[in-house]
C-alpha cells in the first residue's frame, strides 16, 4: 500500500506489498490505480464506518441495518475474495517461480502470497487480509497526524529530525535505512505513547477468568470475572502517561523523544497492544509511518503550528 499523488492510499505492487493488482511489474514511482480499488477504498471507508457503529452499539447492534453498509461489506468481501483466488493459484502454479526481473531494485514479496502458502481456505484468508490491510489503512494517516501535531510544537525535534533525514542524501529509502534512522523511531515511539491509535482494549470474557490484576482497593489484587459476556477494558492511554513510569509533574504528557535512549519499556507500552494477540499489522504501519515521515521532513525546512491550540487546550479565537 502506498500514498498515491491523488493523496489516497492505494494498493500496489511496491514493498511491503498486500496486494498484486497485475502480472506486470509497476515502473519506478509508478502506482496502479485502476477503477476496482478506488471502489475498494471507499467502500471500504463505509463499511468500517458500519462495523464501528455496531461496535459501539454492543450487544444490541443488530439495532444498526443499513443496505448501503451490507453492499460495502460485499463489495469488499469480493474484492478481497478475486485477489486471494489468484494468490491460491498462484501457489498452485509452476509458473510462479520466474526470475525476479533485472530492473527491480528488490525481491517482490506479496504478503498475501506468503499467506497462501501457509493457509488454503479462502474465507480464513479473507479476514487475515482484512485484519492485516485494516491496521496499515486509516491508523496510518491518524499515527501520522498525530506525529506531525507534535512536531509542529516542538519545532527542536522537528530540525533534529530533518537533520537526520537529510544526512542520508540520496540514499534509497529501504526497510534497512528506515530502521537505522533512531532518532526517527523515537519520535514515532514518543508520539504514539502519548496519543496511541488504540487508547482502550477491551476483551469479552467467554468463561470465568481470573486476572492478575485489577482487584482490592489499590487495584494490584487479583480479579475474578464470573459472568460470561463481561466486558474487559484496559487504557492504554492512561497507561502511557502514568506518572510512575514516564515520569513526575509534567515530564508524562510532555513530547521528548530523548527519552527513548534511555527507556527500554515492556508492557508499560503497548500501542498496538501485545502477546498472541499484537496488532499483525504493526510492522506494515511503522514502516508507512517512517517512510512518508522522512519524505515529508527533507521536504521541508520547517512546520509550524499555525491553529494557535496547545496539545491539551482548547482553540483560541483571535477575531473577539
């Protein structure tokens, strides 16, 4: 997936890849763009704008009907549906095996092939495509937006940033050069600890559990969960600004990547949450993230905040 000129985030053969959308190889900076995924693009802005109500609506979702969010879930399913078949064959096909061709600068890796190999039924394939291709969609452009308002108000990290970026010249950007850029991963750590994408994680409980905590007045006991269907929520955002972990007074909320080359946090921070059931999508996004960053910041001398809003205030209007 890629940010198109069009400024929308299209689907293409370029690494990391999800999807092939031909036989052919695109030509450099070149993206494919054809009528079946704009469809998909915004169809697919409508049906997670559905599934989101339902969510929010909880156990009586059923409350939420609507025809147009059915058809984007089809035509989304369906989409989905032609490009796992062809990836399916594909394994299935001698004729997947050619030469990589002597203009690509890098091995093609389609993750969806990489998947057929491991899994053949095409419903379970659906929804792992699903899951991956949602983590890398529009939590992308909301991590890069939060990033970007705090660079904004902090214009130090900014020019330390750019620095660095443009130290690497005219070097290619690849996975390698992007994780070899530290100070970059530390504005994206800080940014993301502070305005995670997924601030509550909530698990339904399917029998009675015991978790290791959240009992007793302090809240470090023990806690059982005897009703089957009960809700479990955790913050994320109130954990990565617990004062005894980032920090007293203010240090906490306050946006200073340096802290990172000294903290070496484990489940104090867990922006895409953690253990069996991590984000699979993580790296797919990270690797968005740091390549429009390092783009945009060797672009640009400078970015200014210009909404006259602090990070937690309100906005201030100058016209009274």
């Amino acid at each position: 997936m890629a940010l198109s000129t069009k400024g929308h985030l299209t689907v293409e053969k370029g690494p990391p890849t999800l999807f092939s959308l031909s036989n052919s190889p695109p030509a450099k900076d070149e993206y494919h763009e054809d009528a079946d995924t704009v469809t998909f693009i915004k169809t697919f802005a409508v049906a997670q704008y559905g599934v989101g109500q339902r969510v929010q609506l909880g156990k009586p979702r059923f409350l939420y009907q609507s025809n147009k969010w059915r058809q984007a879930c089809k035509t989304v399913h369906d989409f989905i549906d032609n490009h796992v078949g062809m990836a399916i064959n594909n394994q299935a096909s001698a004729d997947n095996k050619g030469a990589i061709p002597a203009d690509r600068p890098y091995k093609q890796y389609i993750l969806l092939n990489e998947m057929a190999k491991a899994k053949k039924d095409p419903v379970e394939l659906r929804y792992q495509v699903l899951n991956v291709f949602l983590g890398g969609y529009e939590s992308t452009a909301i991590a890069l937006s939060n990033i970007f308002f705090d660079l904004a108000r902090n214009e130090g990290a900014y020019q330390k940033l750019r620095a660095k970026s443009l130290g690497i010249g005219a070097t290619p950007i690849t996975l390698e050069l992007l994780r070899s850029l530290k100070y970059l991963r530390h504005v994206i750590s800080e940014s993301l600890r502070l305005h995670p994408i997924a601030p509550l994680l909530s698990r339904v409980c399917l029998h009675d559990t015991i978790v290791p905590a959240g009992g007793g007045p302090d809240g470090v006991a023990a806690l059982l969960i005897r009703r089957r269907g009960e809700t479990v929520a955790a913050s994320t955002y109130a954990l990565h600004r617990c004062k005894s972990l980032w920090g007293e007074d203010a240090d906490a909320d306050t946006f200073w990547p340096e802290r990172w080359e000294t903290v070496h946090p484990t489940w104090e921070y867990m922006p895409f949450g953690g253990g069996t059931k991590i984000c699979p999508a993580q790296q797919l996004a990270l690797t968005e993230v740091s390549c429009v960053i390092v783009r945009l910041v060797k672009e640009f001398r400078k970015v200014e905040e210009r909404d006259g809003r602090a990070v937690d205030g309100d906005v201030e209007d100058d016209s009274v």
